[in-house]
C-alpha cells in the first residue's frame, strides 16, 4: 500500500502541489462580509489570489470603492456593494447582487462584528446586548440561512465565522463581546452536522490580537502589549494576512475533511473553554 503510494507520487510529481496551488479556488464566489478593511480585506485578498471571485462589503460606499480599487490592482476578481449586516434588506441584497453579478454562491465568511461597550458586564444594557447579538451572532446565522440554498445548488460550499480569543476566555471589560464570540463556536458546532449533508462545510476561526482599527487601543499601548507578549509563544502581534490564510484554507480542498472546527490564530495564547 504504502509502495504503492510512492510509486503514485514518483509518477505524479505534481499532484500534491496541485492541491495547494494558488488557483485552488478557481471558478468559486466567495462573500466576505466586513471586507473592506483588517481581517476581512485580507480574507478577501487571501481567497482572491487563490482564483475566487469575491464579493467586498461594509457600510460607507467610500470604502467599499476604495477596497475594490485596491483588490482589482492586485488583479483579484472583485465586486462590491454596500452592506450592514444588520440590516434584514442590506443582506438580502447583498445576496441577490452576488447571484445577478457573479451567477452563484460558494463561500461566506461571516467576518463582521461589533462592539459598542467597554467596561464591567455589570454595567452592560439591554441595548447593547441587543445590538452586539443582532450583528455578531444573529446576522451570521441569518446570512449562513440566506446562502445554504445557493451553495445547495453548487453541490455544496463553505461557510467560515469569525470567532475570537476572548470566545474562549472572555477578555476584562469586553464582557459581552467575548460571549457573543463564544456563541460563533456553538454556532458552528451545531449547523456542521445539518449542513454536512449538504457538502457544506462550517468552520470558525478564532483570532488573537492582531493589528487592525478594531483592535488598535490595544496594540498602541506599549504597556499592553508588553502584557499580552507575557501570554504569547509567538512574541508579536499578529497580522490580518495571518488570518486571511487560515480562512482560505479551511475554504479549499485541502480542509475537505474539516467541519465543526474552531482554529484559533494566537501566536499561541492559551485558549480552550
Ligand atoms: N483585530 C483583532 O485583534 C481581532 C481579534 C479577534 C477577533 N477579531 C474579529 O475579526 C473581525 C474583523 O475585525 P477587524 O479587526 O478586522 O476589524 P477592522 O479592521 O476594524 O475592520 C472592520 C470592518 O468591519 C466593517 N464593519 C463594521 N461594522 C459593520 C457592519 N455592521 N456591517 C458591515 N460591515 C461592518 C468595517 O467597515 P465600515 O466601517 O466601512 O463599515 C471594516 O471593514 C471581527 O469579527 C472581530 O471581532 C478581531
């Protein structure tokens, strides 16, 4: 068997390349919500220079046209349009200009999240409980329940969440933040199974501190820093392309056996529930 397999490769130099070729998402549309800046540009870039049509989105026009300037110079097949994604018309737009655009859906990643409120849980309203639940949680299911027939008539897809470290550990002061990530790896536990038959695979990952907008009141505090290095086997704040690579990989045929699954991108931080 063994014998066998080397024989195969001797004989197909290529084949375990091909795998991992950079146009191993040829002919794919792929929808990254929240895409036009930090984790979610790199994510579009990621998928785009694997040969994916990808979709950008976030709220201002401005931005999205500048996102789309940005990944046509890097020769990425890309269109663009507005979306908040807690918006119920905004997704269902979103959705139909994909199919109108680019003919079919193959690929969510459901990047985009919120967070209106810094201090002790305690303190936290009804409000903004609702607003961080409604963008980071609801809107990612709600988008998952819009593209499934899509990706249904493919033969199949994959759905990605963005997740966070403070999902596993809830970070001091993000209190419902971190619970809304924690829901994303229940989440994808439980819609795995039923979409497996399918052909759709749903995974997560799970993001450290890494060096965008969202995250820049802590990545600007040297003090912090220096705190969070204690906590890292990697002894730096990671990049957005870190991620983008992660989630382009769990899209391909190479992840074709990974479902359910939560990858955490810490540099090594500790994290499990
Ligand atoms: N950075 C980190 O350290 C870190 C760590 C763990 C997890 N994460 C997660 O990674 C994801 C992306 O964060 P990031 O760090 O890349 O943030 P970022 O660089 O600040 O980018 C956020 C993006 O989200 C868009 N956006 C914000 N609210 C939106 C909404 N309601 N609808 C649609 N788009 C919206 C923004 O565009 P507009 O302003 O143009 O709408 C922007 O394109 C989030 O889910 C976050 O929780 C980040």
């Amino acid at each position: 068997m063994i014998r066998s397999a080397f024989r195969f490769l001797r004989a197909n130099p290529l084949s375990g390349q091909q795998r991992m070729s950079q146009s191993c998402l040829a002919g794919k549309v792929a929808i990254v919500t929240a895409s036009t800046d930090g984790i979610g540009l790199a994510a579009a870039q990621a998928l785009g220079k694997r040969g994916a049509h990808v979709v950008v989105s976030s709220r201002p026009q401005a931005n999205v046209d500048k996102a789309v300037a940005l990944l046509q110079s890097q020769s990425i097949q890309v269109t663009g349009t507005t979306c908040n994604v807690g918006n119920g018309e905004d997704r269902e737009k979103l959705i139909q200009m994909t199919l109108d655009q680019c003919g079919g859906i193959d690929i969510l990643v459901s990047n985009a999240a919120v967070n209106p409120f810094f201090g002790n849980i305690m303190d936290s309203t009804e409000d903004v409980w609702d607003k961080i639940l409604a963008v980071n949680v609801k809107a990612s299911f709600l988008l998952t329940k819009l593209v499934v027939p899509h990706m249904e008539k493919r033969g199949g897809g994959n759905v990605i969440f963005v997740s966070s470290v403070a999902g596993y550990q809830p970070m001091k002061g993000l209190g419902p933040y971190s619970v809304s990530k924690t829901a994303l790896l229940g989440l994808t536990r439980a819609l795995a199974p039923e979409l497996a038959h399918s052909n759709i695979r749903v995974n997560c990952v799970a993001p450290g501190i890494i060096k965008t907008r969202f995250s820049s009141a802590l990545w600007e505090n040297e003090g912090i820093v220096e705190k969070f290095k204690k906590h890292l086997s990697i002894k730096r704040i990671g990049e957005p392309e870190e991620i983008g690579g992660v989630i382009a990989f769990l899209c391909s045929q190479d992840a074709s056996y990974i479902t359910g699954e939560t990858i955490t991108v810490t540099g090594g931080m500790g994290s499990r529930l």
